[in-house]
C-alpha cells in the first residue's frame, strides 16, 4: 500500500464530490478540511469535474482524486489537473494498467472473486467494493477476508452514517466511501459550514471520542485506597485494585504512583485507536514517547498527550 492510500486508511473516510459549478470547489474542500476529512474523491459525473480538481488540489492539507472514471483519457486528464489517486466503478484492466505503468495510486472497483483475483495479479491489493449494500454488504466482506486476507476494500454504495461503523470493524476494510458526508442539499445551499458540521459528527462517530474516567492522582497508596472508599461510598461504585492505585467502579481511577499531571488525568476512551492517533497526528496534538504504552503485538494500547489542560494530563485509550 502507498504511502497516500496509507494515510486515506487512517482518516478512515472518502467524501464523494459531485459539483455542477467550480466556483463551489474550494470552499467544499476546505469544508471537508475544517471537519476532519482531508480527502476529496472528485466524480466524473459533471462538465466541470476537472476544474473541480484543479481547485481543490489547491488546498495543501487535502488529498483530492477521481472517481467514475470509465477511461484511459479520463485517468489521463484527471492526472493532469492534479488527481494522485484514481477510483473506478468497476474492474477495468486498462485504467489499471495505465494507472500502474504511470505510478498513479488505483482504487479499482470490484464486487466478485474473480475480479479481485484479476486485481490482485496485478500487484493490487486495495480494491472499491462497490455497490457494497446490494452485494451483501458486510457479511460478503467478512467471507471475502478468508480466500483474501492481503487485500484491502474501500466499500461504497449503501454505506451510511448509520452502518459506517460496521463496516470500519472489519479487519479488510480500509476506509469507507460516499456521499453521506457531502450531502446533496447541503451542497445545493452551498451550506460549508453544515458539511463542516456533517463530516465532524462522521469522525466522532467513527472515533467514539469519550471520557473514560476522571483521575485522582494522590501522595501514596493508604491516601489513593482512602479516597477510593470514600468515591465508592458516595457513588455506588465498586472498588477495584489496579497496579498502582484504584479504581472506583469506571468513573475515577486513583492513582498512588506518580502520574504525567499537576492535579489528575483525563481519560478519553475511543472506539479506534490507529485512526484516533492519526487524527490527532493531523491535528498537531503530540505523544509522550516516555508514557505510551503498548500491547504483545506492538498496537498502542493506552498513550499520554503531550499537551495538558488545566494541570491535568490527558491520556487516550482503546477501549
């Protein structure tokens, strides 16, 4: 996998953009920026889908690529005006033989074994898994990873801000696709700041961005053991040793070891961990190299912030 395409796994989401009118071009890209989806797949299904994509490619924080490409010439001249990345509705050996003999990143559209099988001879191993709905879905996803455990899927069509998450869980789904995130009458109102808003909420809910637990942090384990009574009296919650100090039920967990934080820490739990880090990344907010912690296989499992807020440390965690 390409660097590029790497990165597009790790935002996780791929905009659909179809516009009648270039003028709209930058400020739906710097929308798509502002609500944490830098990325921008540019349809063939308009009269100015490559000025669209000369403007876009203006904005230097946004990934921007075709899609619906049908031809060699389309490839060709999406190129041209700026497009790294190219997305066809189906498998067409000539757009992907273009694509590869030109060093341009492919995303070819695929949807039976066959096809993946002829994408894989190519040296492909990132495939659109289009129409996803009609074609089963996740369940078909899910039996696809067996026979085709190196390749990658992009699902598109029927994928929603409902079923997104579902998708996102397989292990073989890199990043979903659609139009969900630019939707048409928010387009049409040449609304940005409601697309903005849109494509906020399909990181939150992609993320599940929450706090865990609030931390305690104390001098010692007699003070962390007396704290957490008086937490468990007052609360309800179960007591709960953990190394060093505390929890009260999942609302506090006091600390009787010395911890990144002037006065406790802020535990935000997240649903996924590699694209939380990477949206962080993106966002310029650093980790404490001394405080990351991993598990057997390597994957971050629990990882200090760089930045506190108000004393407090700040700590993200898989849940």
């Amino acid at each position: 996998m390409s660097k590029q395409l790497q990165k597009m796994s790790e935002i996780g989401l791929v905009p659909l953009v179809v516009l009648e009118d270039a003028a709209c071009a930058k400020p739906l890209g710097e929308a798509l920026a502002a609500g944490g989806i830098p990325v921008a797949e540019v349809t063939f299904r308009t009269d100015a889908c490559l000025d669209i994509i000369r403007t876009m490619k203006e904005i230097p924080t946004l990934i921007v690529g075709a899609g619906t490409v049908h031809t060699v010439k389309q490839a060709e001249a999406a190129v041209a005006a700026g497009a790294t990345f190219i997305v066809t509705p189906a498998y067409n050996p000539d757009v992907i033989d273009w694509c590869t003999a030109h060093e341009v990143d492919i995303v070819p559209g695929t949807v039976s074994p066959g096809e993946i099988e002829a994408v894989r001879a190519r040296g492909i191993k990132f495939c659109k898994f289009f129409p996803a709905a009609a074609y089963g879905g996740t369940a078909t996803l899910k039996s696809l990873a067996g026979p085709f455990a190196d390749v990658q899927f992009l699902p598109t069509g029927g994928v929603s801000l409902d079923n997104m998450r579902d998708y996102l869980n397989l292990p073989n789904v890199a990043a979903v696709g659609g139009s969900f995130m630019t939707p048409g009458k928010l387009v049409k109102e040449q609304d940005w700041d409601g697309i903005a808003a849109v494509c906020r909420d399909a990181v939150q809910k992609m993320l599940g961005l929450r706090i865990g637990h609030v931390g305690i942090h104390t001098a010692g384990r007699a003070e962390a053991e007396e704290l957490t009574d008086a937490l468990c009296r007052l609360t309800g919650e179960t007591k709960i040793a953990a190394g060093g100090g505390f929890f009260a039920g999942t609302i506090a967990e006091i600390c009787a070891e010395p911890t990144p934080g002037d006065y406790g820490h802020l535990c935000i739990d997240t649903d996924d961990m590699p694209r939380a880090l990477a949206y962080y990344a993106r966002r310029g907010i650093a980790l404490d190299p001394e405080y990351t912690f991993r598990d057997e296989n390597g994957a971050v499992r629990l990882a200090y912030l760089k930045e506190k807020v108000g004393g407090f440390s700040i700590h993200l965690r898989r849940a």
